[in-house]
C-alpha cells in the first residue's frame, strides 16, 4: 500500500477511535465538563497527563532542536522533565486539596478577590493560546506533508476533531480521548527508533544504540561509535562537536535560566494543573503523578537516540548531493516548504556551517516577515536559481539556515527508509500529540471563561445548564482562534511552546507557590506580582523576538531564537512585588490562613472533603 493509503488509514482509524470515545463518555453536568466527575483512577489520569503534558513540542520538535543543537538541546529533556517532578511534589497535592475547577478559581478564593480571578483568567487565556498555536501548527505540519492537502485545510481537519469530542465530553472526554492519545503516540515514537537503532547498531534499543558502534557494509560492528561518528563529521562541516556542551549562545548562564524558566513555567501550566483536580482523592493525584512521570519518560528516555539518528541520516543523505541525486524524502518535504535548497551555482549541496551552508527551511519565526521570505524564495525559482545569491543574503539575515527543526522526527523515518505503515504510524502520532494537547488548552479556555468569569463573575446564578451551554460555546469559538494561530504561527512549534512556558512561569508558578504556602500574602500583593511579572515577560519576548529590542536582562537569549528563560526574571519580579508589598497592605481572612494550613498538613480525609466542598459551593 502507498504511504498516502496507510496514512489515511491509520489516522482515519484513530480519528474514529477519539470521536466514538467521545460520543460514549459524552457529559451532562459541570463536574463531568470541566474536572471528569473526579473519578479518573490514577494509572489512566498518569496516561492522560503524558499526553496531556507530551505536546507537539515533546513529539515533534524536541528531537529536532536536539538534532540541531547537539547536546546543548539536552537543556529542553532537563526544563521540561524536571518541571514536571517540581509539579507532582510541591504543588499538585495541595491544589487537589483545595478541590476547585481552574487556576482562577484557586486564586481568586485563596486570595479573595474577584480582581485577582479576573487578573488569573487574563494570564491562563494569555498562556493557553499562546501555547495552542504551536499545537494546530504541529496537525498543519503533519498534515500537509502525509495526507497531501495544503497546511490551512490540515489545520481544519484537526480544529474540527478537537471540536467534536472537546464539546461532547468535556474532560471527561478529553480525558479518556488522551488515555487512547497517549498510546498511539508513544508506538508511533518508540517503533522507528528501535527499528533505526537496531539498523545501525543492532541493539533494539535506542538508549543503548546512542552509545552503541555503528555496523558496518556486511553487519559486523565496525569499530566507530555513533557518537565518535557525529562529532567528528560535525566538524569537519564547521559545526560545533555534537557532544559539546555550552556552544553559541548557550553559555551556562542561560542554560542554568532556561532549564529554570521551563521548570517552573511546567508549574504553572493551567491545562497540567487542571489534571491533578481530575482524581479521586488527594492521594490519587499523588500517584497520578507517578505514573505521568513514568509514562512521559519512556519518550524523553529515548528522545536523544532519535535526535542523533536523525542527524547522521540528514548529514549522510544530503551533504554533497546534486540536484539530480536529491533523496526521495528531501523531494517530498520540500512541497511543504519547510526545507529548501537555494543554490550558489555548482549544483552540490554543502551542508556545512558559515558561509558554504546552502540548506534553508522557508519557514519563519516572525509572521511579520513571511511575506518577504516567500518572496525571496519566489524570486529564486522563478530566476531558475541564477539570482540565488540573493535570495541566500536575505535568507541568512534572519538566522533561518539549516532544515525546520519541526520536520526532523516526522522526517526521519523516510530518511531511514523504514516501511510506509512506520512512516504513517508517526503522523498519526504527531497529531495525537498535537490533538491531547490541543483539547486540554481549550478546555481551560472554557473554563476560565464559562466558569471563573461568567460563572463566579457575571453571573453567580446561572443555572448548570446555562454554564454547560456556555463552556461548551466558549470552546466553539476558543478553536476558531486556534485555528487561525495555527494558520498564521508566530513561530515554530517548539519555539511558540517555548514562550508560553516563560509566560506561566512568571505569572502562575509565583502565586501558586505564595498561596500555598504563605498565609501572610494577601490580595493586593499577589494580584500585582501577577501583573508585574506576565507583563515584563511578554514585553521582552515580543520586543527582542519581533521587533528587534536589544536584549537588555543579561543577554537572555544572545540569539533571540528562544528567549524562554526570561521568565525566569519575570518569576523573580512577581515574587519581589508581591513579597515587597505584602508589608504594606493587610493579610487575608482567618478563614483563608485556615485554609492555608489545611492543604499542607498530612492528608486528611474529613478536612479533604470539607475544603472541596466548600471550593465547590
């Protein structure tokens, strides 16, 4: 069967698989919409977390900034695990404590104050579509590459999938939808790179194969580790040796903030929090953590191994190619647009660091810039290459050398050569990451807007059915916006998750920490931390990414391509407003610093039940 068969198969079989999911755990009540009834046993909640939490930045991309970066890429396995362990053991248990719906809903009681919940709805929407837009790029990708339809119509497909069951079942449905998501994307991960590992080391699995010899012409091990093998091509082509750590603007301080910035950026994701109020009981959230962790390690683990795999295949099949010696899956990529040759007048690729590399993606981090890149690449075909150089100046300007990381796993496969249900296996997993991902950001959409503002709001009198309608509602425009994001990117994918990890971080993870444990901190305090902290982040990543602001923090990022780690300084700034003015303004309710011991005492079923009672009115 082609590839275009086996991928309509195998997607369309999934896609089936998540509608009828959500058709049967389809909901009628807000507690089903919006935290699953909390009746999630915790293997399935752990499942529905990785899925949740394993986005198309974790399937698609990590791999390939890995590739790309060689062992400074390690800086995303250490942030975003990492994160995850700072989650499950110092907030999730307490907040699952507190038994509330949202993010806002948390803040705006443990602060009392409908300012803060509206200043928290602000920053959970500011986060979430910022995040969202990297999903529905991730099914645009995926999409127009294997099932040949154009990017925008790909980007339909997956709004109007998400659409369906988002609606039916809420996180109910969402919840059960990721549990089957996490298994078709973990196949689709782990199934080429054993079968890639076992091809060029004959060790079955990919860990081992990293550090493993390569074999040789007749299968016999040949003496020269993968390893060996990559540093050395590396920089023989003027790269950085692919094991070195803190090369280019990668220094240890900036390593050192981004780690930290997606740490605690993971600690102050809205639509991972959310999961913890899914369970039966605080200790289920523990142990849902658990599983999460174990479940999301079997990718991280082996994330690296595909990331070298990949390099030694785009090295091997591109450097010193002709235009008529091309590879089969560079001709098929190419169509999408997110790798491009432009040639300097000798017919040969040189993939090689400086002045020599001739390999381009067109696609662009700035939507403000695209136009001009399609012109520029335009200009070079319709001159037959002869004014490439040109073409190549205005390329280089903007930093945009070498192939679109997003194409590295999703592309790998066909590198390697495997069999056309592998290579569909891995679409269908990319847009499952992309979909779990996708769904669970717009339920906090729905939530924050039908729950935290309408809800506790506007309108504390609204019936179920009427909150029902308009969650559901909130969801049906929510996914139109993220379809237009994912039409119109601000970057890619990896990169875009990236900036809403600095965004939670420095407006989430500083009130979430002070709420918990600190009874002194009160409304006033928190409530401008909040504003203090999202509003210098967001700055300082849209003027130095977009419109070319000097990097004025300690240089973070020198390159500007992922300035993530300035949420860092924005956590550091909420903290310092809200610690620096709590002084000056009174502390919260003795019900409140009640309530604040509650949640971190050992756990206490009778006082369990009556904090979530009384969350829940």
């Amino acid at each position: 069967m082609s590839l275009q068969g086996w991928t309509f198969l195998i997607v369309g079989l999934t896609f089936g698989l998540y509608l009828a999911i959500a058709w049967w755990t389809r909901v009628r009540d807000v507690r089903g919409f919006y935290v699953a009834g909390r009746g999630v046993p915790a293997a399935a909640n752990g499942m529905a977390t990785a899925a949740d939490w394993m986005s198309a930045a974790s399937f698609i991309s990590m791999a390939g900034l890995i590739s790309t970066m060689g062992q400074s890429g390690g800086v995303y396995l250490m942030g975003w695990t990492g994160g995850y362990v700072l989650l499950a053991l110092l907030l999730a248990p307490s907040l699952r404590k507190f038994g509330h719906y949202t993010v806002p809903d948390f803040v705006g009681d443990r602060y009392e104050s409908n300012v803060a919940r509206l200043v928290a709805v602000f920053c959970a929407l500011f986060v979430s579509f910022t995040y969202v837009a990297g999903q529905m790029r991730g099914v645009g990708v995926v999409f127009s590459r294997f099932l040949e339809v154009d990017i925008d119509v790909g980007v339909m497909i997956g709004v109007a999938i998400v659409f369906v069951y988002s609606t039916l079942g809420g996180m109910k449905g969402i919840t059960w939808t990721q549990v089957a998501q996490y298994w078709v994307l973990i196949t689709a991960f782990l199934i080429p790179a054993i079968a890639i590992s076992l091809r060029l080391t004959g060790s079955p699995l990919p860990q081992v194969g990293l550090g493993g010899e390569l074999l040789g012409a007749d299968g016999a091990p040949s003496g020269v580790f993968l390893l060996d093998k990559l540093d050395a091509v590396s920089q023989e082509l003027g790269f950085a040796r692919y094991t070195e750590a803190f090369t280019g603007p990668w220094d240890r301080t900036n390593v050192l903030l981004v780690a930290l910035g997606l740490m605690i950026g993971t600690a102050g994701l809205p639509h991972v929090i959310v999961r913890f109020y899914t369970t039966r009981t605080v200790r289920g959230a523990r142990w849902s953590g658990f599983w999460a962790i174990l479940f999301i390690a079997a990718l991280y683990l082996t994330a690296p191994a595909t990331a070298a795999f990949a390099r030694t295949f785009m090295i091997e099949s591109l450097n010193g190619r002709t235009a008529e010696t091309l590879p089969d899956w560079y001709q098929s990529w190419s169509k999408t647009g997110l790798i491009a040759w432009i040639d300097d007048g000798d017919g040969v690729i040189r993939y090689s660091a400086g002045e020599d590399n001739e390999l381009f993606r067109v696609g662009t981090i700035n939507p403000m810039e695209f136009a001009s890149m399609q012109q520029a690449h335009q200009r070079w075909i319709d001159a037959g290459g002869a004014e490439g150089a040109d073409a190549r100046v205005e390329l280089r300007a903007r930093g945009l050398s070498g192939p679109d990381p997003d194409i590295i796993v999703l592309a790998t496969p066909e590198m390697a050569e495997l069999a056309n249900w592998i290579i569909a296996l891995v679409a269908a997993g990319g847009l499952a990451a992309a979909l779990s991902t996708a769904s669970g950001l717009l339920l906090v959409v729905s939530s924050s807007v039908a729950h935290d503002l309408y809800f506790r709001v506007l309108k504390p009198q609204a019936s179920e059915k009427q909150r029902l309608l308009v969650g559901r509602a909130t969801i049906g425009v929510a996914v139109v916006v993220a379809g237009v994001f994912g039409i119109h990117p601000p970057g890619f994918v990896s990169q875009v998750v990236a900036f809403a990890f600095g965004l939670a971080a420095s407006s989430f993870f500083p009130v979430l920490v002070l709420g918990i444990f600190s009874q002194r901190v009160g409304t006033v305090p928190a409530t401008c931390g909040m504003i203090v902290g999202i509003s210098f982040t967001a700055f300082y990543i849209v003027g130095t990414v977009f419109f070319g602001m000097d990097r004025f923090t300690f240089g973070v990022l020198p390159s500007g391509v992922n300035p993530q780690g300035i949420g860092v300084i924005g956590a550091i700034l909420n903290f310092a407003v809200a610690l620096g003015l709590t002084p000056l303004f009174p502390p919260p309710s003795e019900s409140v610093r009640r309530l604040v011991d509650a949640v971190r005492e050992p756990e206490d079923a009778g006082a369990a039940v009556a904090i979530e009672a009384s969350a829940e009115h």
